[in-house]
C-alpha cells in the first residue's frame, strides 16, 4: 500500500466539482462526480492547462481549452485532441477528509477492458 496524504476535506471539493491541490509538486485535481472522488493530475494531456477548472460531468472532466474529455476513473480521453491519458490517483475518503496516494493504483475491481462503452 503505497502512503496517503491528506489533501483536504471533503466539504472543500464542490459537487460535480474540482478542487485543485498539490502533492509535493504533483498538481492534482481532486473531483466529485457521479456519487465519488477521483483525483485526477491537474493538467491536461494535450497542452500545459489545469483540467481543474472544466466541467464535471458524468464521470468524466472537460479540459476547457479544447474540450477533450476525461474518464475520471481511467484517464482515457474520450474526444479528440487529447489522445494521451492523464494520471489518475487513488483516493480514500476517511471521515471528512480526502486522502490520496500518487503510487497505489486506483482500485479498479472491474477490469480495464470490459468497461469500454462505445461512444457514438
Ligand atoms: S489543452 Fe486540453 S484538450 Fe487541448
């Protein structure tokens, strides 16, 4: 188990909302979204901008720049011009706090390739 650092509470992170946070010199964008968190590197793939401040929506978040869309659970991008996945982190939640860890995998107890929607 890799260690968890307390980033904030939960209350600070708005529903179907990021908040923005630094591990170390890791920017992470700590997310709620379809009923949990997900954090999230706080930059985008395709260029130099924080995903922290897009939209939430449906588990997924919007780089507002281009507008590429995240999986918050893979960091796959779903739309072009992102091509590359961003990192995504483990996050505990204990009590009101955020915890997350930049070395534990997330727990993905589906497996990565069977959860692959097509997108229209
Ligand atoms: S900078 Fe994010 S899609 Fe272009």
């Amino acid at each position: 188990m890799g260690e968890y650092v307390r980033v904030c509470a939960l209350g600070e992170v708005p529903e179907d909302g990021a908040l923005h946070v630094d591990i170390g010199d890791t920017p992470v964008a700590v997310v709620r979204a379809c009923g949990e968190v997900f954090a999230i590197h706080d930059v985008c793939s395709h260029a130099d901008v924080p995903l922290s401040e897009g939209d939430v929506e449906d588990c997924t978040i919007e780089c507002w720049l281009h507008g590429s869309r995240f999986d918050l659970r893979t960091g796959k991008p779903s739309g072009l011009p992102a091509i590359r996945p961003v990192p995504v982190y483990a996050v505990r939640v204990d009590g009101g706090d955020v915890l997350i860890s930049l070395t534990d995998s997330p727990d993905s107890s589906d497996s990565p390739d069977s959860s692959q929607e097509p997108s229209a």
